[in-house]
C-alpha cells in the first residue's frame, strides 16, 4: 500500500484523485487546503491528517520521514501557478509527485523540475487523460496507419459554460490560471499535438476574458480551435436541450465524438504511474510551450484561416477591464 499526500483536497478535482488511490488500494495519510469544507475525505480517508496551513503541512512531511513512514506519493490538485511549488514540495520530501494539468504555467519550470527529478531521483507525472480515451486512442491509430504525407483540417471546438463566480475565484485570474486557454484548452493541446505531431505554427486570433480561438500547424495537421466559457456561445439547438457544454471535434470534415467515457479515466491514470507507465515531465512540454505562446501573443483578429465561431458577437462581463 502506498502512502499519498493530496495537496488541494477541497477543489473540484480532488475527489477524483480520491478515488483513482482508493480505487488503487492505496492510501491518503495526509492532506492539505487552505480551505477546511473537505468533508469529501470521511468518504474515502476518514483516518487521513488534514492541514489549513502549509508550513504545518510541510512539518508533517518531515516528521513522517523521519519515523520511517515517509511518503511515497504527493497528489497535486491546487491552483495551476501553486503546482510548481507544490511539486517542489513532493521532490524534495523524495516522494514522486503526480500533478493535473496544467502541470505549470511556464515552459522554464519544466526544465527546473527536470533538475530536481535528478536531484532526489524521484518523478513528476501528469494527469494526460485524454490520451487514455479509447475514442481518442483509436483516432490516433487511424492518423498513424493513414497515408504519411497526409495533412488533416481539423476544427476543435469546447464551450463549456461558466457563472460569476469564474471570475472571482483564481480561475479568472489569469497571473493564476493562466487564461482560459491554459485552464481549460491545455488537455486538448495534448491531446492533438500526441495525435498529429509536432508543433510547426501558433497563431492567435482572439483572446479575451471569456474565449479564445487561434491556429495550430502539426505535422499531420492544421487545426482551428475555439475555447469558451460564455453560455450564449454554445449553439442554439445545443442551449434549447438545457445543456450548458459543447463540445467538438471535426476531423477533414468529420464530427469526432468524445463527449463520453471519462468516468475512470483518473483511476486509469495512477494505475498507469504505479506501474511505471505513467505520462513523465517531459510529456507535458509541448502543451505547456503553447499555451504560454498563447498567453503571450498578440492576437492578430479575424484574419487568416480562423475558426467560424471568432465572429460570433463578445458579452463582456460585468467585471471584466
């Protein structure tokens, strides 16, 4: 039995980390948020020691090294600009550490916790559940076995509504989210640079408080993707059904559907990592280099080969500058 430490216990992800190392056989000793509402853990690890305050936290660590029951793995599900911090915390209490996307903000954090990996010996995974995704691992095997000098159009497409509260919260700030881009397209970056390639261009055409859409060159394809979280984006028929996210995927024309499946895509992924087979820092990079190539361009507008939805009309929020 393994012994985790979950650092973010009271956010939305958590409980499926909760699960993937219960699901395991495995077990939380210790967990920490700055925020007590973690009621979720008596479902799980009653039993697990709980931190408001992280220097406690980090003394714990400590003291369970030094009793002979160190920590073998940290869980890291706190705010994206917290990970490369908390990371660190797992590397240096010589624990491998396992992170949700995004694993960091910044493409030199990579490099700095490669460092690290060496230092302590230990490993950092990251949560790239899409690519455990049996419709998206049987599109990449279509991509693979299809003619070689072939280049696809593809047209990526994620609404998935937000309220208020988004922007209140850390997720609406993008010095720690990122931007919407890196908070919720990141996964799918992953997913078409695993599927089609390498990266070959990055063009942005919009990039506002609530939807972003560019231009990405793969190898294998040329793809235009748009990002919202604007409920009057999603499309009409879709809003009249009552659901509050969109999401799609056309390949050369063809709608590709992914909308289901991901119910144990979590415990998928930590039986991968303690088989040794897990996705390692390094994976990570290209989705990291381009959402932070996003974040810093200039967005260019409507102008070039761009996805439809860039016209569709801005609903500035209440509280956006």
């Amino acid at each position: 039995m393994k012994r985790f430490a979950l650092v973010g216990a009271a956010g939305y992800i958590a409980p499926r980390h909760m699960k993937a190392i219960k699901d395991t056989g495995n077990t939380i000793v210790a967990a920490l948020d700055r925020f007590d509402s973690v009621g979720i853990l008596d479902s799980y690890f009653p039993e697990a020691d709980f931190f408001t305050e992280f220097e406690r936290f980090d003394r714990h660590a400590e003291k369970l090294r030094l009793q002979g029951k160190p920590l073998d793995y940290v869980s890291v599900c706190s705010p994206n600009y917290l990970h490369d911090s908390h990371i660190r915390f797992g590397l240096r209490n010589h624990a491998d550490v396992i992170c949700e996307k995004p694993l960091v903000l910044n493409p030199w954090n990579i490099d700095s916790l490669a460092d690290m990996e060496k230092e302590f010996g230990k490993n950092v995974y990251n949560i790239l559940q899409l690519r455990l995704h049996p419709a998206i691992i049987s599109l990449r095997e279509k991509i693979q076995n299809g003619p070689a000098d072939k280049v696809y159009d593809v047209d990526l497409t994620y609404i998935t509504s937000r309220g208020n509260w988004y922007y209140t919260s850390w997720k609406g700030d993008v010095q720690k989210s990122g931007g919407i881009a890196t908070n919720i397209g990141v996964h799918f970056y992953d997913m078409l640079s695993w599927i089609f390639g390498g990266l070959k261009k990055n063009i942005v055409h919009v990039h506002e408080h609530d939807r972003a859409a560019g231009f990405l060159e793969f190898e294998k394809a040329r793809v235009r993707w748009f990002l919202s979280i604007n409920y009057d984006n999603i499309p009409e028929d879709v809003r009249t059904s009552g659901k509050r996210t969109f999401r799609n995927l056309s390949v050369d024309g063809g709608s590709f559907e992914f909308s289901d499946g991901f119910t144990e895509l979590h415990t998928q992924s930590y039986q991968g990592i303690l088989a040794g087979k897990g996705f390692k820092l390094m994976e990570a990079k290209t989705a990291i280099d381009i959402v932070h190539d996003i974040r810093t361009q200039t967005p260019i507008g409507a102008k070039g080969d761009y996805h439809p939805y860039v016209n569709l009309p801005l609903n500035k929020h209440p509280f956006s500058i």
